[in-house]
C-alpha cells in the first residue's frame, strides 16, 4: 500500500481535480502534519486558546513545494473531516507566500485554495474571485497570526486564480 505522501496528486478520472490529503480538521487547535518516514500523523504544535483552523488544512500528495514539503492547501468543505481523510477537490486559487525562516532567510511556502468536490455550500466557488474580500482577509491573518505565534512572519505577495493555482502545482510535480 502507497504512503500517503506517495497518492497520485491528480484524481485519474478528471482533468480537474486533485487529491488533498487533510492533516488538521476545521476547528481544530492542534496542528498535525503527516511524517512519511514514520507514516503516521505528528502533534507538531498547539495553537493558543482562541485560536483554530478556520478550514481543513493538508497537502497534495506527490509534491514538492520550495520550502522542501508538499504543497499546502486549505480546502473548503461542509463540515470537518479528520487528519488522513483524502478528498478530491478543485483549485480555486493560492496565496504566494513568503516566509521569514528561523536562519532568517525567506522562502516561498504558498497555499493552495481549494474547494472539496462534492461540498454542498461552496459548490459554486470555481475561483478566488468568488470568495469575499473579508474571507479572504481572515485567512491571510489566520496564516499570518499562525506563523506569528511560532516566531515566524510570513506575507502575501498575490492572490491569485485557479490557472496560477494549477501552475504551481504543475511546478510541484516536476
């Protein structure tokens, strides 16, 4: 059986659709990444009283990002899945972002937008543009509150559509 991390990142039977593999649910507080050498899920931190996903958080297996992990995605959906739940969903769109590391160089660590395939309430969410100015605001200050907390700082360099969306991830495969 393939690791998680190893999932094909496109979904075989559409042109449009990837694979996202959630790794911290909707309001959760605790933030877990997927450890493929372990090929388990991994408490990586907690996020202070008040403080929560605002979506569910993961990757697209089979990626490679520049900040050395898979491509980021908040993926929008109903309800809540759990950490190792794999949906197809569509891009809608990314955040480009730069992130201050510890050493004190930046790097790109952008974030995929994506909606989940079979979501009832965002079902016509097709790109970015479709989102609120408000929500797109409290998830950049969720990201920017998030990486804060850690002693990190990161800042969004665009917003940008589905066809940069598939871009990057084009980039992540290779």
């Amino acid at each position: 059986m393939a690791s998680l991390h190893q999932l094909p990142a496109l979904v075989a039977h559409s042109r449009t659709l990837v694979h996202v593999v959630v790794e911290t649910p909707k309001g959760g507080r605790n933030k877990v990444a997927f450890d493929p050498d372990l090929g388990v899920f991994v408490l990586k931190g907690v996020l202070p009283e008040g403080h929560s996903f605002p979506y569910d958080f993961g990757f697209v297996p089979s990626t490679l990002a520049e900040d050395g992990d898979p491509l980021d995605v908040l993926l929008l959906l109903d309800a809540p899945t759990f950490a190792g739940c794999v949906v197809e969903a569509r891009l809608i769109g990314a955040l480009e972002i730069e992130q201050l590391e510890e050493d004190g160089s930046r790097v790109r660590n952008d974030r995929l937008l994506a909606v989940a395939a079979n979501a009832r309430l965002h079902k016509g969410i097709k790109e970015i543009t479709d989102l609120s100015d408000e929500m797109l605001h409290e998830i950049e200050h969720f990201f920017s509150s998030y990486n804060s907390v850690k002693g990190g700082e990161i800042k969004v360099l665009h917003r940008v559509g589905s066809e940069k969306a598939h871009a990057l991830l084009t980039q992540a495969l290779q």
